[in-house]
C-alpha cells in the first residue's frame, strides 16, 4: 500500500482537537512529509504516524520552547539552543 498524505482533519484526530486551522495544519504536514521525504523516498504507509507525529508536535508548539528549571531559577529556551 502507498503512502496517503494525513489530512488537517486527521491531524485534529491525533491532537484530540475539536477544531484546527486547516491551512496551517496542512503547511504542517506537507513540511512534515518533505522532511521525511529526505530520509527515505519513496514513504512507506506506516510513515503516516511519524508525519502526524511531527506536525502535531510542531501544531501544538510552533516556537519549539522548553522549560528548565534548576533550583529557584527557571529558563525558558528553544529546543536545540543548548
């Protein structure tokens, strides 16, 4: 079976989402899959949970921030930044 590109819809569904923009959503996922694309091309129908994977993840947090916290002092950084 041939990779089928997820839609906004079946984002919304992954993310638990009652709604979702769907023309963000759907930049989102084909960055997804052109990411994906430069590991292994053509995409295997099981890369469809990875795909969804990562633009969930980059739907749900689009300026990649994390919190660490070290004692009273909390920083608040990108992810990869250090």
């Amino acid at each position: 079976m041939a990779f089928t590109t997820p839609t906004a819809e079946q984002l919304a569904l992954y993310l638990g989402l009652p709604e979702i923009q769907g023309e963000r959503a759907d930049l989102l996922i084909a960055q997804a899959v052109a990411l994906c694309e430069t590991v292994v091309t053509p995409l295997p129908d099981q890369a469809t949970a990875i795909v969804l994977s990562v633009a969930g993840r980059a739907y749900v947090n689009p300026q990649q921030v994390s919190y660490e916290t070290i004692g009273p002092m909390s920083v608040q950084r990108p992810q990869g930044s250090g």
